[in-house]
C-alpha cells in the first residue's frame, strides 16, 4: 500500500514498529511499547484517520502518519497532540494525475459494490437494479467487486474484480482500468473512488448512510453529495465537498520519518 520495500526484520528485532491501526490491537502495541519500542501507526488507506474523531477512539500509538493535511487536522482536533502526527502523503498517490477523458460512444457505468461489516448483498442488489433499469438502454454496466463485496451480477453486466492484497501492481492496474469508464457510482466513498476523484473521473455518491448503517455501526465521512439515481448523471459534473490538495499531500521519504520517530 505504501511502495515500501519489505526487510526481513522482526517485530521482536525491531525499534519502530509500523501498524495499520492501534484501536483494534492495544495490548499488542503496549506490550511493545514496554519494550522500549516506538509504535507508529499509518493512514492505511485514504479518510482511515477520520475513523478516531468520528467514532471516538483512544490515541494508543506513539505517533501517526496522514496522508494529508485534512486527516492530520481530525487527528488533532480530537485531541491528539500536534506533536504526534506527521503528514506524509503516499508515493503510489504521486503519479496520480487529473486528465482529460473522451467519452465513451455509449458510456460505460462503473458500480462500486459496497464492503461493509456485514454482507451488504442486498443493498448491492438492490442498488445495481436501480442502476440497471436506469441506464442499461443508454450504457453500459459494470460492477467493481473485491472478495469483501458481496453481490449478484447479472448475465450481461460487466465484473472487475480485484484483491489489495494479492495485486503487488495494484495503483497502476486501477489507473489502466479507470481509463475506461466514463461514470463511477459509488455508496460510499472509498479509496478507489478517490483515486478516480484524483484521475478526474466523474464520481457520484448514490447511496446514504441510513440506508446501510445499524446501530453501533462506524460512523463515516463524506466528501461528496448524494445524488439520485437518474438518467441525468450522464451529463452531471460531479461536485467535491473538499480540496482533494487537503486530503493527499505529496509524498516524503522513509528516512525523514524515521527520523521524525526519534523526537514523538
């Protein structure tokens, strides 16, 4: 996710530690904390920091690293010390550039199946139906699905199936791939469909919280409107509730890190 070369060294051989997330492995990062080791946690994936502030989570971590200035800014208004955060940006997010885009002569629609904390089959169900009886005479349809996203496609309905943690090229094969679509319709924003904001794609978030959550479910945040599902999309630019500059910032190198971990 981060481009890092992978070491050989252990957990128990090393000084810093790097996890995904602290909330979820506390005795883990103490234990490792009694050792004497630094325990830095990283924004694993775009919006992830926004999870504490949100959802009212403990700093367990020494320090943490954003991608932008947008997360750093969540992490410290709940009340971590400035001190503490590092904004780091990404490097696979460098290349991302916005670039102009020819439209398909029938447009290509790309659902992004919801993943949740349960199996949202329905919901994607019910929303690719929607999707279906609106546009299927006017584009064409495909689903986004990774093993998390349960859904039913329908036998003419495109599939782009892919794994974060068995695609080693992953970045690179979503730009390839978003090339091709001309609309992304989205439940909730995700770093995919950030990585299209970036690209310049037009993304629509369809779907509203209410219609996913349950009670003691994560709360979560978005970046863009919801829209209904019509035939108007087609020729709706999207709008962006935020300053994508805020939310990715250009990338630093390891050793700066390492070195900011010395002084947190």
């Amino acid at each position: 996710m981060w481009g890092w070369q992978k070491t050989n060294t252990t957990v128990e051989d090393a000084d810093v530690v790097f996890v995904w997330n602290d909330f979820s492995m506390v005795d883990d990062i103490k234990n490792w904390q009694q050792q004497g080791k630094k325990v830095i946690c990283f924004e694993h994936g775009w919006n992830a920091f926004f999870d504490y502030e949100l959802n009212n989570h403990d700093f367990v971590a020494d320090g943490y690293i954003a991608l932008g200035k947008n997360s750093a800014k969540s992490l410290i208004k709940h009340g971590l010390n400035r001190k503490k955060v590092l904004v780091t940006g990404n490097p696979h997010f460098d290349n991302i550039k916005r670039k102009r885009f020819e439209q398909n002569q029938k447009p290509r629609i790309l659902y992004t199946a919801l993943h949740w904390t349960r199996d949202m089959s329905q919901f994607n169900n019910e929303k690719l139906g929607e999707i279906i009886d609106t546009f299927s005479e006017s584009a064409k349809i495909y689903v986004k699905t990774n093993s998390k996203s349960k859904i039913d496609i329908p036998k003419g309905i495109g599939q782009w199936n892919s794994e974060i943690n068995e695609n080693t090229n992953l970045f690179e094969d979503i730009k390839s791939r978003l090339d091709e679509f001309d609309i992304i319709l989205t439940p909730k924003e995700s770093t995919f469909d950030f990585i299209a904001l970036k690209m310049g794609k037009r993304v629509f978030r369809i779907g509203k919280a209410e219609e996913y959550r349950q009670e003691n479910d994560p709360n979560t945040r978005n970046i863009l409107p919801f829209e209904e599902i019509t035939s108007n999309l087609l020729k709706k630019d999207c709008s962006i509730m935020v300053n994508l500059k805020d939310e990715i910032s250009r990338s630093t190198n390891i050793r700066r890190i390492l070195k900011w971990t010395k002084k947190v």
